[in-house]
C-alpha cells in the first residue's frame, strides 16, 4: 500500500511521462499535445483519458448539464457510430449513462483496456494504448466535429 503522498507522486509520475511521449508524436514539435476537454468545439463534449480501478479508457463523455442537450448530442454521436467504429480496432463501448469513479453520470463512448498505474512495468503499454486510441478517436470526430457541433 502506498501512502496519499506516495499514491499521488505515482500518478503525477505517470501523467507525465505520458505528456512526454505526446510531444515526440508527428507533427508536435517537443509541443505537448492537450486532448481533454479541448477540440471537440462543443462545452460538455470531451475527448477523455481515464486511468483507474484497473482500466485503461480512452473516449468521449458527454455532460453539458442539460438533458436536453445531452439527449441531442448522444443522439448524433450514435448517428455516426459506424464512422466512429471503424477508426478502432477495440471494441468501441457505449454506455448512455456511465458512472465515473466519483459517481457521477456522464455518456461516454469509448475503448478500454486493463491497466494499473501503480504497476510501473505496465505504464509503456497503458501508455502506446492511451495514444494510439486517442489518435484514431481525435481522428474519428474529425470526421463528424461538422455535424456533431451544428446542434
């Protein structure tokens, strides 16, 4: 067991090492890429990393705090859920109402995979996974951002 300090030194570690290997990606420059919660041109829609209980998660959550538009947006998302799919060669997950660690709801489409942060030896493949999915994520709504953002 790792103590608070110790726990949040690991993942602050590893979140880091992952913004490294972001900048080698063609076309970075040494610049950090910055997916979450940007490039999506709609507040509430976000590109997302999520690394906990075991998972490794790459995805789109959707929570613009109106049902409404909630509603809206993960009926368009599901429109192109074939233009979204083929980008992957996971299993893409759609979850209308997915509950975050904290309890929250949200609806997120995504591809996961296992993965523990605190095991150091894993963090090369929960790494290459993290970017490799978020590259064919960000350029599966590429495709879409036009229809999804006219809302």
């Amino acid at each position: 067991m790792y103590t608070k300090e110790e726990a949040q030194e690991i993942r602050h570690a590893f979140w880091h090492k992952l913004e490294s290997k972001s900048r080698r990606l063609p076309g970075q420059n040494g610049k950090p890429v910055v997916w979450i919660g940007s490039k999506t041109g709609v507040k509430g829609l976000d590109l997302r990393f999520d690394v906990s209980g075991g998972k490794v998660i790459v995805g789109i959550e959707i929570n613009t705090h109106s049902e409404e538009k909630d509603e809206e947006l993960w009926a368009k998302m599901e429109n192109c859920r074939k233009l979204i799919e083929r980008h992957f060669e996971a299993e893409v997950k759609w979850e209308r109402e997915y509950v975050r660690e904290a309890g929250n709801k949200v609806a997120r489409i995504y591809v996961e995979t296992t993965g523990d942060i605190y095991q150091k030896e894993q963090w090369p493949d929960m790494i290459y996974f993290m970017l490799d999915n978020m590259l064919r994520l960000e350029a599966a709504y590429r495709e879409i951002r036009d229809y999804v953002v006219h809302f």
